[in-house]
C-alpha cells in the first residue's frame, strides 16, 4: 500500500474542497489506472476527513458565539423539505 499524503499546513478549507472536486473528475476518468486511482482515493480520504474536521470546529465556535449571545439563539438542523424545494426552485411550504 502507498503512503498517504501529508496535508499541507497551510491548507485551508476552501483550496482543500476545490482538491477534492480535481480528485472526483479525475477519478472519473476511465483510463487512470488502478494504482493511480487508489492514490487519489487516498488523497480524496485525507481530505475529506481535514474538511470534515474543519466543519465540525466551525460548528463548535459558532455554537459558542450563539450561546454567549443576549438573546440565545439556538441553532437546529435544516429542513430537508426546506433544502429541496430550494434545489427546485420552489417556494417552500410554511
């Protein structure tokens, strides 16, 4: 088995998705390899768990902010129905 990538130390959240958009598309190609995709799946792992990582301290920080706040506002999951009908480009039933 090959040996994983170090992430680099400056790589932020934004430059790490745009990597793992590459990774999809190249993954996609029907002439990369086995051993040339495995990489790449491996690479795609890595970051995917750094971005992961990364959503799950914002989360954190923006719970904390919310809690200190005067009003304590409370955060709740989005509405899948919420979330669909604005992938549709519908108005969403209230």
């Amino acid at each position: 088995m090959s040996k994983t990538k170090a992430l680099p130390k400056n790589l932020s959240f934004e430059k790490a998705l745009e990597r793992l958009q590459e990774i999809v598309a190249e993954l996609e190609d029907p002439e990369k390899g086995l051993e040339a995709s495995l990489e790449l799946f491996e690479e795609g792992v890595g970051l995917s768990r750094f971005c992961r990582s990364r959503i799950d301290e914002i989360e954190k920080r923006v719970e904390v902010v919310l809690r200190e706040t005067p009003d304590a506002l409370v955060t709740e999951p989005l509405d899948d129905e919420l979330d669909e009908d604005a992938l549709d480009g519908e108005e969403p039933e209230r």
